[in-house]
C-alpha cells in the first residue's frame, strides 16, 4: 500500500495503531498532531503545505475541516509570515504579539514577554491565566507585581478597557498592597486598611498608602499574638530603612475592634 506523504504509522503501548504527522520546513521538523486514521493525518499534512506555500489561508479561515489544530494554524501562519516557529500559538505584530488562548480569545503582549510565553503555554482556571513554571501555577498578572488575590477595577486596571491586553503600559496597578484600597474623601485621596478574619474589620484610614500597608502588618501581628493563625501575606515597603519602617509601624493607630478583638476557644 501507498505510504501517504508526511504520515507515519505508530503504536500505543497496549499495540493500538495511529498515526502521526509531521513536516519538514526550512529544516525545522514541525509535528502536526496525532489521528486516529491515515486520511486525518494526510489531510493535516496537506493543509500544512499549503499554508506554508500559499498567502491565502488567513487565521480567522481556521475550521476543524482542515484537520489541523487551531494552535497548529496560527503556528504555522506565523512561521509563513514572520519566518519564525514558536511551539505556541503566537503570531508576531510589528511592535507585540498576539497569544490565541482560543478561536475565540486573544492576548496582547510586549515583545518583551516573547521569549517567556514561547516556551509557556497559557492556561485558565477558576476564571485565573496561569502558566506552569518549575512545576508551579504561576498567575500571569504576578510578572506585573499584581497579587494573586487582586481585583480588576479595584487593585489594578486595564488602561484601555481592554482586559485581554497585557501590555505593560495598559496595566496600571492601583492598590499594590494586601489589604489596602484607595479611595478619595473631598477630593483627597484616603487608603483604607482591612483584615478578613470573620467578614472584613477596617483596620483604620489613612493620608499614605504606605502607613495603610504597615498598619495592615500590625494588624496581623496583634491577631496573631492573640493566637488567631490565619497565615496572612505581609506587604514589603519599598522605599523604607528599618528605623524608618519601626517609626511608621509604632505611630500607626489600629482600630478599637482589632486591639479588642477576642478569639472564643473551639
């Protein structure tokens, strides 16, 4: 029988066959996936040499008819378009590049994180993009200085409205404190301090975001002392000598229901 071009027949550990295809593209080998049948892999082999040799296939043409991944389509346009192979769905622009999550969804990100998302793959979980790093989830918003319990709107914004892009000059982050949120009173900006212990106790208000932030770690240290062990992040201030830090943290006032707060044996 005929072997069909860029097919090649394989077998799964309990003897089952299937087949894979691949091609070969200015001496980059690019696997194009696994099939159940030799015409599926035929099919995505044959669409991969046209793509690669044809400028009319465009992204949004990409239908499961072709055979081919949707990852597979936009790595492929890439590479015919920009000479580049990432193994990731990443499509160069002349100043950022797009990372398609789905047919549907695409980020925008600086080149700067090029090299970074080529080699991890976006995932989502619990309404949070995440990549795996050294075995570990890592948040995406955390490459910004955004913390993982932050709110969008609240803590950080997008700059544009858009929140599917990552540029670092669309993101601006408004509360880089746990615990801290900002707010204006007569035109005037207020930080207000709070702890999540039953339901959020305000800690106190205050004129800078940096008293608002040590006031939080006293708080959490006046909790913990009272033998309350909720293990609570503790906000690093930049900018801040030790003896400036200590000055800060004595002067703070922390509320009456915090000092008073009484933890109920089980």
């Amino acid at each position: 029988m005929k072997r069909v071009q860029g097919v090649y027949i394989a077998r799964k550990k309990n003897g089952d066959v299937y087949y894979r295809a691949s091609i070969t593209h200015k001496c980059k080998h690019i696997s194009l996936g696994s099939y159940s049948n030799e015409k599926s892999a035929g099919l995505a082999y044959d669409t991969a040499v046209a793509i690669l040799r044809e400028n009319c296939y465009k992204i949004e043409d990409y239908k499961d008819r072709y055979a081919l991944s949707f990852d597979k389509w936009i790595v492929l346009i890439n590479l015919r378009d920009n000479g580049i192979y990432f193994k990731n769905p990443i499509y160069l622009k002349k100043k950022y590049f797009l990372y398609y999550f789905n047919q549907k969804i695409f980020f925008k990100f600086d080149v700067d994180d090029l090299f970074y998302y080529a080699e991890h793959k976006i995932m989502k979980r619990g309404g949070h993009l995440f990549v795996s790093d050294y075995g570990m989830q890592v948040n995406i918003l955390s490459r910004y200085g955004i913390k993982n319990f932050a709110v969008a709107g609240r803590d950080y914004r997008f700059v544009n409205g858009d929140s599917t892009d990552y540029r670092y000059g669309n993101i601006e982050i408004v509360n880089p404190y746990y615990g801290v949120t900002k707010s204006f009173m007569k035109g005037l900006p207020v930080y207000t301090a709070k702890l999540h212990i039953n339901g959020d106790y305000i800690i106190g208000r205050y004129s800078s975001e940096k008293e608002a932030a040590i006031a939080y770690n006293k708080a959490v240290h006046i909790m913990k002392s009272k033998g309350f062990n909720k293990d609570y992040p503790l906000n690093y201030i930049d900018g801040l000598d030790e003896i400036d830090y200590a000055l800060l943290y004595n002067k703070v006032r922390i509320s009456k229901k915090i000092r008073e707060y009484t933890i109920f044996p089980a």
